[in-house]
C-alpha cells in the first residue's frame, strides 16, 4: 500500500477545523491534497446549477466537501473526476454544519495525482454539536474620523467579520422584517434568502468570449444594508432581463440566486462571497421607508498610499487639480483603450494620479475644485503609486458628507496653491515592499499570474544566482525624462529619435535578466537600471568607464548569492511567434531579517 504522506496533505482535515480560523488556515496550509472517496452530482432546485459533493480524505480522517464554482465547464470536469483521484484544493473554508458536521468549501482545484488505491485507512471527522465560534475581533468603540496636523484622515478601526455559515441563517432572530436576511450572513449554504439593499454602484455591460469561443455578456453591481455590502454579477440572460430595471440608489429585495466565493482579482468589497443572478432570480424594488444606508467609505489618507500593496482595493477622497485629455493606448495584443487621468490631491499635501479607462473616461465630467470620492479604486506601484478606476469603483462627486466639506474648505481657501508631493519610484526603495507578503516563484507559475492583459503584481524573496556578462547596458539619450536607445551615427555621435537631438556622449544604463531563484523554482526576471545598480552596486558608465572585461567579470561575481525582496510584475507577452510570461522587477530591496524574525515570532504566538 502507498504512503499517504507520498501524496496527501496528511492529518490536515482535523487540523483546520480544530483552527476554525480561515486566515491562519491558508497561511499554515496554502493548499491541500485530499483524496477522492465519493462524489455525485447534487441539484438543490430545479433550474439550479448544479454543484458536486466530494467525500474526501488527508489518509487519517474524512471530510465532506462541496466544489461551488458556478461555470458548466467547470462543474463537468468536477463531475467527471474518478474515485481514488488525489486533488489539490486552494481558496478553502471550513465550516461546521448543525449537529456539528464537519464540511469544507472550495472553488479552486487541480488534479494532483491520478487514480490510485484507497490511502491510509480514515475515519470520518467528528464535531462537537456545540463547535467554537470563529475568532472574530471586538467591535471597536465608535469613534469619529479625525484629521491630524499634516491633513491624514484617521479611520475608525475596520474589523474584519468572520464568514457566517448557513446554521446562522437557520435562526429565526437573524433575519429581519418580511424574512429579509442580513447580507453579512449568506452562505453558499444558504438555499432559501431573501436580502434587501440599495445598489451601490451599477457597472457597464461588458462582452467577452469563453474559452471554447461562445460569446457571452454581464454586468455587475452592488449591494449595501445595514450589516453589509455585496457584489452581484449577472451573465448573459440575466444581464438582458435585469440591467436597464436595476437602477443605482435605489434600494430591491433580491432572491433565488447563487452565493459563491468572491473572485477577488474582480471584486473590490471585502465580503467573502459574491451573488450570482439564475434564471429564476427574483429582483422587486423596495417601496417601503426603510433605513438603508447610501454608502460606506473607509477613507485612505493619500500619503498613506505607499503602504498600501499593489492591487489592493482602496476608498480616497480628494480635491480634482487638474484633468487629462483623452488617450487612446494600444496593447501589445492590438486592442485600443481610452484612458484619461485626473490628479487630485488632499490635506495630506499628496497628490495621486487616477486612471480612467472606456466609457467612464469619454463620459467624465469633473472639473477642478469638485471634491471626488472613489469607493473601491485599484492601487498600481508601477513607476510610483497611482490609482485605477476599474469596473467595480464607485465615483461620487461633491458628495454630502463631512469628509468632502472639510477637503473643500481647504482646497478654496489656500490648499489649491500649495506644493505637493507625489509618489515616485525609485529601484532600491524597498521601504513599502519590506511590509508586504511575499509568495513563492512556484506559487506564481502555478497560479498562472500574468495571464490577464494588464498584467499582475506579486512580491517574492529571491536569490540571484547567473547573470549574463555581455548586453549589460545600452546607450541612452541625455535628455530629462528621456531613456530611449540612442543610434550611433558615421560621425561618431547618438541620435535620439523620440527627442530629435544628436549627442555627443550616451548616458549609459543598465537592462538585462539575471536568474533569480527560490526554493521552489527559478525565473529570468527582466530588470532595469535602478533595479540593476542595486544588484551591481555601481552606475553603469562607472562600469564601462574600467573599460576591463576582468572588472564586469569581478563585479558580476561579487554580485550573485544575494538574496533581496524584489516587486515583480508578470505580463503576458510574445516574441517570435511564442507566447508566454515576461516577468518585471518593479522595485527591489535587501530583506529585514530582524522584522523577519519578529513576525514569524508573532505567527508562532498565535498558536
């Protein structure tokens, strides 16, 4: 008989649900490879997607679990799986059903190891009828939002609610008048809601082509009550029958849809879950005078921008300086894009550029002076920190809040003349990366990140261990701002293209791809002159000016076997007919192995 620790994730069933702590859950165990014992097919009403129930097994213990993933494709493939099949699961949630039933959540899995004998001999998981609640934060003291001396906004604290699972809902008292069900405890367990909110924001109907080349369309919008706020997402039909009668501000009762996972890399609310419209959906408007709130912000001070990780979703509040014109910009994929920027700035005496794309960039209508607030705006550290109005941001102008008069009074009465800072990168300023999550080089590949048309961002913590000796540097125009090559001309001089000058002398700077690799698995990773001096540890026409092979060979060596914190981002690209991954560094820093060390003492504690 095999041994189960060859190819399970072994003694993890009990393990996770003993942590009853989804965030500590995913740090301690990113993925897990479970067996196959069961499987089948479950319809829960009729015109219902249908979901797949596993029986599933670590070798020691057994697990009930539900794959919820929403699209045919997937539930077929799910379907067609074989019992003995080893699976790897990632994006996971224990939950204990009533009278203490084990079960584990998940939308994310591959195939592991193929069909084999039974592993181990497990027993199924028992729960105590009366499990521990999940370790949810105290409600902070109300408290009211404050500015301090330099203008930054200070939040009242955000606690972070555990996801409530479906016995919650079986409780008569958590549901309000008429049956309406708080927002903050659906489940994809919950098969009978109703919920009641008033829409947020109403995205556009957007086209798209599946993998196996049909059209489709959806929309999304969102939710918002008194506990909390949702995306909803309607594909398709639902976006023909629904899209011109949900209307943003006002407020629906909403029933018989799908609660799934939250696809995070399109969704900008914190809720765990997310709302997909069925073919027997109900959406009624809401006439009766209920207290449902407008919308919630969780301001962001600009100058605390720098902490913030790329990609992360954040809510600001500032006063418009100035606006862009349209731009057209092409991908290297040959699409066309209108993108228009605004800077707008706030008391923090920072300012921030915002990017708008499509139809929000055409249709703008701000002018300088309004007061702009974004609910949801995507944070890019490429070239500095900047922000990105996606399909999920919500933009208010002049909004009736204290915040909006505050940043108004002070923008007309002086703040407009002030100077402000901004956000600009820089190859050896690590001092935001050093706080940020680093993953893997193979977690990076498995995930397929860089696959999407704008690219994607991630940390890791790597050593660069080859560098190659030739192309290190190429010549560059002089000019401020301007870093094209420049052409040697037969006279000796550098003409500049972009710029129409001819030089005498080229600036030197450094562009190659040296190996960096990790534990895991090794990339080459295309770095540029800041990132490259760091590496080196000297300016590039210091380098040449040795003019010595021995020299770039002794500095080349000296340089490998460091190992640094380095802000990658992946995008997909092609070059001789291949397409693939082209991975960047964005910024790069030696790691903090004090903080390092203090942190992991601080995970340790927690257990």
């Amino acid at each position: 008989m095999a041994d189960p620790k060859e190819y399970l994730t072994t003694n993890v069933v009990k393990d996770i649900f003993e942590i009853n702590d989804k965030d500590i859950c995913l740090s301690r165990y990113p993925y897990l490879k479970l067996q196959v014992l069961k499987l089948r097919v479950i319809t829960v009403k009729e015109g219902e997607k249908a979901k797949v129930r596993f029986t599933l097994s670590d070798g020691t213990y057994t697990v009930q679990g539900v794959y919820t993933h929403s699209t045919p494709d997937a539930d077929n493939a799910a379907s067609q799986l074989s019992i003995g099949t080893v699976l790897k699961i990632t994006n996971y949630e224990a939950f204990v059903m009533p009278p203490g039933k084990p079960v584990l959540l998940f939308e994310t899995w591959e195939v592991a190891s193929p069909v084999m004998g039974k592993l181990g001999s497990p027993a199924v998981l028992k729960i105590s009828e009366n499990p521990p609640e999940q370790k949810v934060k105290p409600d902070p003291e109300p408290m009211q939002k404050q500015s301090t001396d330099n203008g930054s906004i200070i939040p009242q604290e955000e606690t972070k609610s555990a996801p409530k699972p479906a016995s919650k809902l079986a409780n008569s008292e958590k549901t309000g008048s008429k049956g309406v069900t708080p927002i903050e405890y659906l489940s994809p367990y919950a098969n009978s809601w109703k919920i009641r909110g008033r829409v947020t924001m109403k995205g556009d109907i957007r086209e798209f082509t599946s993998q196996r080349g049909i059209p489709g369309k959806l929309f999304n919008f969102h939710m918002l009550d008194e506990t909390s706020e949702i995306r909803v997402t309607g594909f398709t039909e639902a976006a023909d029958k629904w899209y011109d009668f949900v209307q943003e501000g006002k407020v629906y009762y909403l029933s018989k849809a799908s609660v799934v996972l939250a696809n995070k890399r399109f969704s900008a609310l914190p809720n765990e879950y997310e709302i997909r419209l069925e073919r027997d959906t109900s959406i009624e408007l809401c006439d009766d005078p209920v207290e449902v709130p407008q919308m919630k912000y969780s301001f962001v001070a600009l100058n605390d921008l720098s902490s913030k990780d790329a990609s992360s979703n954040v809510d600001v509040i500032g006063a418009i300086k100035s606006i862009d014109d349209v731009q057209e910009i092409t991908s290297k994929a040959g699409k066309s894009f209108e993108k228009r920027e605004i800077h707008i700035v706030d008391k923090s005496k920072y300012g921030v550029n915002v990017a708008l794309w499509g139809k929000t960039a055409k249709t703008f209508t701000g002018s300088p002076g309004q007061i702009v607030a974004l609910k949801g705006a995507r944070v890019n550290d490429f070239n500095g920190k900047s922000l990105s109005v996606g399909a999920s941001t919500n933009l208010n102008f002049d909004p009736d809040i204290p915040e909006a008069h505050e940043i108004k009074g002070w923008f007309d009465s002086g703040g407009k003349d002030e100077s402000f800072n901004t956000f600009k990168s820089t190859g050896g300023d690590g001092g935001a990366l050093k706080n940020q999550e680093c993953i893997t080089i193979a977690k990076a590949k498995d995930d397929n990140l860089g696959q999407s048309e704008a690219g994607e961002y991630f940390n890791i913590k790597g050593t660069v261990t080859y560098i190659k000796s030739s192309s290190l540097t190429y010549p560059a125009c002089t000019t401020d701002g301007c870093r094209k090559k420049v052409i040697e001309e037969t006279n000796g001089e550098y003409r500049c293209e972009k710029c129409n000058i001819t030089i005498s002398q080229p600036n030197y700077l450094y562009i190659f791809s040296p190996v960096v690799e990790d534990h895991t698995d090794r990339f080459f990773l295309n770095c540029f002159n800041e990132t490259c001096e760091v590496i080196l540890g000297i300016k590039a026409n210091d380098l040449l000016a040795e003019q010595s092979e021995d020299k770039v060979n002794e500095v080349i060596s000296k340089a490998l076997g460091y190992e640094y914190l380095f802000r990658v981002r992946a995008r997909q690209d092609s070059y001789n007919d291949q397409t693939g991954v082209r991975y960047s560094a964005v910024s790069i820093a030696r790691p903090d192995y004090v903080a390092e060390s203090n942190k992991l003492i601080e995970l340790i504690n927690k257990f």
